[in-house]
C-alpha cells in the first residue's frame, strides 16, 4: 500500500507512528519492485496501480464514527 494513504487514513495514532517508524528503518518491504523488471511500461503500470490505491480509498472509505 502506498505510504500516502496509510498517513491519511489510519486514525489510530499509535499504529500510524509504528507504520511511519518501520518505513523509515527501511523495513517495508514491495515486492512489485524488481530492479531486473523495471523497463518504462512496467515503471507506468506499478505507477497506476499505487495510484488506485488513492482513487479506491477516496471512493470507498468513510468513518464509521462519523467523524469524516
């Protein structure tokens, strides 16, 4: 999942400082990217697909507290 959306939709505080703290130690881990795969075609569609991970998260969540 992409960094961005993790940072915007996880609301409990202390998970969200352990994701972000494991991201910077450099201990997550995407197996999409492979450096002997990685021609422009290839680039462009892991570019797109991270890309729906915003579109998806934007259409579909909501709070179940109601508090967004």
């Amino acid at each position: 999942m992409s960094k961005g959306v993790l940072k915007k939709y996880v609301k409990d505080p202390v998970l969200k400082n352990e994701i972000l703290s494991l991201w910077r130690q450099g201990r997550v881990f995407r197996s999409l990217f492979n450096r002997g795969d990685m021609g422009l075609r290839r680039r462009l569609r892991i570019f797109r697909y991270y890309l729906s991970y915003y579109k998806s998260f934007s259409r579909y969540y909501f709070d179940k507290d109601g508090n967004e």
